[in-house]
C-alpha cells in the first residue's frame, strides 16, 4: 500500500511539473505578443468568424492577410483541420488559443511570427556517479557496481589511484556489476574480471591488461550463436585488421600455428567458420604482408605450410572451401571440402582449333577432288554415259581440336578433377576447395583475348607486250588459191594467181618490159602489222584470322582431261569395253598466311603464294591443258598497319627474228619483197602487298 502511494506521489508530482512548465511557456509567448502589438497593431484587433472544415494554415494565412500580421506557417500545419466560431476576439488571443489547443509553438524573429508544432525538449538524463573508493594507506580498493560502463569505472580508478588501466576495444562497451569493500587493489581488480568474464594480466611495466575470455560469435545477418573462447596472441604472432568489411590485414607471423591464426583472424573479422577436423594438426606458416586479404591468406598457408602435427606428419592435407560467407576447414578427403565449381572461359575457347578445314583444298595443276566422270562404250558404237562422285575424305577434312586442358601446368591440375563442357565454353572442375581457387587463378590469368589480325592483300600484275611483223612470201600451192585477208588496221593477205596476173599485166602496159605471167597455183602473202598490249590485273583480297591460326583464300577455275582404257572382256569372242574417265586439273590464285602477333605489338607472317593460269596449249586433243604457274613463299616480321612488298617476279622477252632469200634479203628495197621479220618485246610483273592490321 505504500508502496502505492508513493508511486501515486511521484506520479503527481511529475505532472504537476509538466503543467507548470507549460504554463510557463504560455505566459512567455504571451509576452512576446505584448511587446509585439507596438509595432503590430493588428494583432489587438478584433475578429468575428464562423470556421467551418478549413485546415488550421489557411485559416492563419487569412488572418496574416486581413489583419497585416507577419506569419510563417510550417507545412505540417496543412493535417489540422478547425471547426470554431470566434466573435470580438482578438488577434493575440486567439494565437493564445491555437497554441494551448493545438500544442503548436510561436518562434518570434522581429515582428515575423513563425508558427510550428510544439516539439518538448529532450529529456536530459543525469549521469549515474561511478562509486569507487581508494584507500592510499593500505591500497585498497572499494567498488559498488551495478552495470555501469566498463570505460567509466576504469577512468574512475585510475584518477583515484594512479593505476594505469587498459582494454581492449572489443570489450568498451562492457557493463560492470560488483560490490567489494576494502579488497587489496591488486586482488580486487582480479575479482572484478572474473566476476565479467574478463581475463586479466600485468605488464612488466606495471599495466593492468583487460582482454575478452570469450568472444560472440556473431553472424552476418547480427544474430548472436554460441561463444567461443579468446586466443591469446604470443610474441610471434602480430597482426592489424586493416579494414573488416574488405578483410584486409596486416601480418607478421613467425612459426605460428595454423590453428591460432585462423581463430583468432575469424574473431576480430567476425567469420563463420566450420571445421571438419581439428586444426591443431594443421601445422606451423611464417607470413609477413603489409596488406593482404584473409582468402589469399589462407591459400598461401595451406599452399606451403609445413606440417608440424603431434603425430609427426611431414606433410599437412588440410585445406579449406569457402561457400558464401562461410569458411570450412578440414582435409581434402572429406567430403564437406570438395569444391564443384562451373569455370567459364571469358574470351578463349576451351577447344584449341586447328586451321578452317577449308585450308589447302584447291592446289593448281592436282586432282584434289578424286573425282571422276566416266563415259562408257563398246566398239559397235553403242554410248552410256554415267556420272559418278566417289568418296573423299580430302573434300572437307575434319576439324582437329584439343582442350585447353593440355596446356595447364600438371602441378595446377593435380588433385582436380576437370571436365570440358564445350556448349557452355567452361571447365567443370571438383577437388579440394584451395586447389580450385588456384585453378581458377591460373585460368584468370591465361583467359586473355585472343588478337584478331585483318590482312589486306593487293596482287598487281602488269604484262606489256609489243610485236612488229613485216614481210612478202610466195609460192606454188597445191590448188589455185583465192585472195583474201585484212588490209586495216593490220595487213595480212594472201593473194590467188589471177590477182597477181592482173598486176603483172599492168607492169607489162608500161614499156617493153614484159614480166610474163604465173601458174594458176601461184600465192603471194604480204604480212605488215604491229601490235601493243598493256594489261593491269589488280586482285586485292581480305583476310581475317585469329592469332597463331592459317588464314587462305583461293579463286580459280578447273578444267577437264580425258584418260581412255581400253578392256577385252572374254577369250573365246572377246568384247571390247571401253571406259572414258574424265579428271579436272585446276589453275589458281592462292594465299595461306599464318600471322604470330608479339607481345612488343609486331606481327610475323608465314606467307605463301601461287599464281596459276591455262595457256591454252594441249600436246594432244585430250591431254590435260599447259599451265604456267608462279609460287613463291616467304616469313617476314613487321610492324601492326606497315605495308611489305613481296613478289617482284618480272619476265622479260625479247625475240628479233626474220628469214629471206640469200643475198636478194640484203639489197636494198628488194630485201622488202625477199624477207620476213619478227620483232617481239613483252615484259611481265607480279608484285604482293600485304598491310596487317590487329583488332582487338
């Protein structure tokens, strides 16, 4: 029952000093308004208004309009809506009004009214004094505690008696609960660690050392799990956690065990960790980095820690796997350690290609399709004609590839199981989870983008030619022959007996000089022509391909021989068969380059080229057709976007010839009806230009 009453006491009193505070308040915004209707008299003016559903900022904007008073209305006033009827109030009164009504409150700033909502003081909460006594004389030490801060209780200590005190940050926020009296300073230090779960030590120079005897395990989403015990550092283990969020620390670690440092990193970088088997079997790492990340950490010692167990193992197998932002530790034969892991190739293939399977298929002058059209017959003459096509395996060869596998280190790939999954272009990998990572480390590292070389190739070939041909012949023919030939604009005719009768007829018209006349099998050839060629053929191809890969392009035409064999079928009437077959023979231009761009940025190119053409000559009507054909092969290095003259051939004829009657071929204008002569003089060049460019 008392307890009743002094609860209803405080209750009371607590209000009565809030409406007195209130009062006070109103009577000072009262004030303010008295002093304020000197130099603002409508605020004695008087209103008569009936309000109906108008929110409370419009109604004290109309009053700020009608009657000249200076108002700043807070928008939240917009929410309050009024229903009130006021006659001969006055303007302060009914500012008076709004405020205890609305509990709104008035900031004055000259004769400007600024009117918001009445927001009440924080409450100012008066610090609870530390009770800590010293007693010089005997040196003891007298507490009473009840969960105060542990950073205010230190201080309190330490300026009353001249101890030095210290903490880790860990524990700062810690609240304090014991109560002795009259204890030795040094004895009651150690009953209040013990009494909250502190561990205490002293320094050699006399610090008093507070530290964590456990730690909350706290986990990423803030939920509190089950301590763990604190592991104290030794003299060879000093580390600094540089940031958390990042797990970046620096580390100077001598012989240490694997153990401590992954428990006590764990700690100060709040980790979940699992562990399948204990780590103090783990081994020793010696580790010095100004900065490194706790996972390259832990992939450096479990790469080459050296074992130092209880058992007497040389050799540690312990690895870790880390899924999502939890950390398993154990051996590599467990199965909570096996990583499978899908590793996707960014910019190369998992499949090292071979060169386009179209490389190489046109040679000039092969049979590269073994093909073949047969004609049948027999000696009556009967025909049957059968197309045929046999099989080739050299028509479109088969794309050759290999793995990317092939060319990682044994070392990366030993205790991994690796699988090539082509239609993702990604390594499926399983094995323990430290030697993924490297996998994938080393796969990083290799994934580059592969160069792109387009090559640009201009053939020019340039034939000039130019041939004279003078020159009178006659004979006697088997049979008459009949005039015929050009006069323009190359002469080339041949003249029958009568035509040369009639011009010998009209020699005879002019003296005494009688020329007789010739046979009717009599010819007469005159040949007087000149010929000039100039032809340009200008090829400029382009070529892309990947770097170490064949780039080849061909373009030409094919054309056909006959081979006829001839078979007796029978002894006794022996049939004659006869098989016809038909095989092509190709003329081409040809390019094969295979680029290699370095790492300085220059390109060497394997080139090599063929030029081939028919010359329209057969030694016999079914004989394969002449070819003439110019190949030339080269390596050269050169820089990205310069430009290489290759080729060069040039062939150059000349032929100056004739043939006459002797001695008449030398005299002097006769020579012109007694001779012939050839003048010949041609010139061929080829020439390649070849301009590589890298893209990207």
């Amino acid at each position: 029952m008392k307890k009743l009453v002094v609860l209803f006491c405080i209750l009371w009193l607590s209000l009565g000093i809030a409406l007195a505070q209130e009062e006070r308040r109103i009577s000072s915004i009262q004030n303010q308004l008295e002093l304020l209707k000197v130099d603002t008299p409508g605020l004695e003016e008087s209103i008569n208004i009936n309000i109906s559903q108008t929110s409370l900022s419009n109604f004290l904007l109309a009053i700020s309009k009608v009657h000249s008073v200076n108002i700043n209305v807070s928008p939240e006033l917009n929410n309050i809506n009024i229903v009130n009827n006021f006659s001969n109030v006055s303007v302060a009164d009914i500012f008076i009004f709004l405020v205890k009504e609305y509990q709104l409150d008035i900031d004055f700033t000259g004769n400007i009214l600024s009117i918001k909502r009445y927001v009440s003081p924080p409450e100012v909460l008066q610090e609870k004094e530390i009770i800590a006594n010293y007693e010089l004389g005997n040196k003891s030490l007298s507490l009473d505690l009840k969960n105060d801060p542990l950073d205010k209780v230190f201080r309190k200590i330490m300026d009353i008696s001249g101890k030095n005190l210290l903490f880790s940050p860990e524990i700062e926020k810690t609240k304090l609960t014991l109560y002795i009296n009259n204890v030795p300073f040094d004895m009651a230090l150690d009953k209040l660690a013990q009494s909250n779960n502190l561990i205490l030590t002293k320094s050699r120079d006399g610090f008093y050392v507070f530290e964590a005897a456990f730690v909350a395990n706290t986990s990423a989403n803030g939920e509190n799990k089950v301590a763990r015990p604190i592991r104290r550092r030794k003299a060879n283990f000093n580390y600094k956690v540089l940031d958390t969020l990042q797990k970046e620390i620096q580390i100077d670690i001598q012989n240490t065990a694997v153990s401590d440092i992954i428990y006590t990193l764990g700690e100060d970088l709040k980790l979940d960790i699992f562990t399948a088997s204990p780590l103090e079997d783990a081994g020793v790492a010696s580790v010095t980095a100004s900065s490194i990340h706790f996972d390259v950490l832990l992939n450096k010692i479990f790469e080459s820690a050296l074992a130092n167990a209880k058992n007497g193992e040389s050799i540690s197998n312990y690895t870790y796997k880390k899924d999502r932002n939890i950390y398993y530790f154990g051996t590599e034969d467990q199965l909570s350690l096996k990583q499978i892991e899908l590793i996707p190739m960014m910019h190369r293939s998992v499949q090292l290609l071979s060169d386009p399977s179209g490389n190489g298929q046109r040679r000039a002058g092969r049979n590269s399709f073994n093909a073949n059209f047969s004609a049948l017959g027999n000696s009556g003459g009967n025909f049957n004609q059968n197309q045929t096509r046999t099989n080739n395996t050299s028509t479109r060869q088969q794309i050759e590839t290999s793995s990317i596998e092939e060319i990682i280190p044994e070392d990366i790939r030993n205790g991994l199981e690796i699988n090539v999954d082509t239609e993702l272009n990604s390594f499926v990998v399983s094995g323990p989870g430290v030697k993924v990572e490297r996998f994938k480390r080393f796969i990083k590292h290799i994934d580059k983008p592969v160069p792109m070389i387009l090559i640009e190739v201009m053939i020019m070939e340039v034939n000039r030619s130019a041939i004279v041909e003078t020159g009178v012949s006659f004979g006697i023919g088997e049979q008459p022959s009949n005039t015929s030939g050009s006069v323009f604009p190359s002469t080339n005719m041949r003249l029958g007996s009568k035509d040369v009768n009639k011009i010998i007829g009209n020699f005879n018209g002019f003296g005494s000089l009688n020329l007789g006349k010739v046979v009717p099998e009599f010819f007469l050839d005159i040949k007087a022509m000149e010929s000039n060629g100039n032809i340009k053929v200008l090829s400029t191809p382009k070529l892309s391909t990947i770097n170490g890969h064949k780039a080849y392009l061909s373009s030409g035409e094919t054309s056909y021989y006959a081979v006829t064999t001839q078979n007796f079928i029978g002894s006794q009437i022996p049939l004659n068969s006869e098989i016809t077959n038909y095989f092509p023979i190709d003329a081409e231009l040809a390019i094969e380059i295979m680029p290699f761009v370095a790492g300085d940025g220059e390109i060497t190119l394997d080139i090599q080229v063929i030029q081939s053409a028919f010359n329209g000559e057969r030694v016999a009507e079914d004989a394969p057709p002449g070819l003439n054909s110019r190949e030339f092969s080269s390596i050269i290095r050169m820089r990205d976007q310069d430009v290489a003259i290759l080729g060069g051939i040039e062939e150059v004829k000349k032929d100056d010839s004739g043939s006459g009657v002797p001695l008449l071929s030398r005299v002097p204008v006769l020579k012109w009806l007694f001779s012939k002569k050839r003048r010949e003089d041609s010139k061929r060049n080829l020439n390649i230009l070849i301009k590589p460019t890298v893209i990207n």
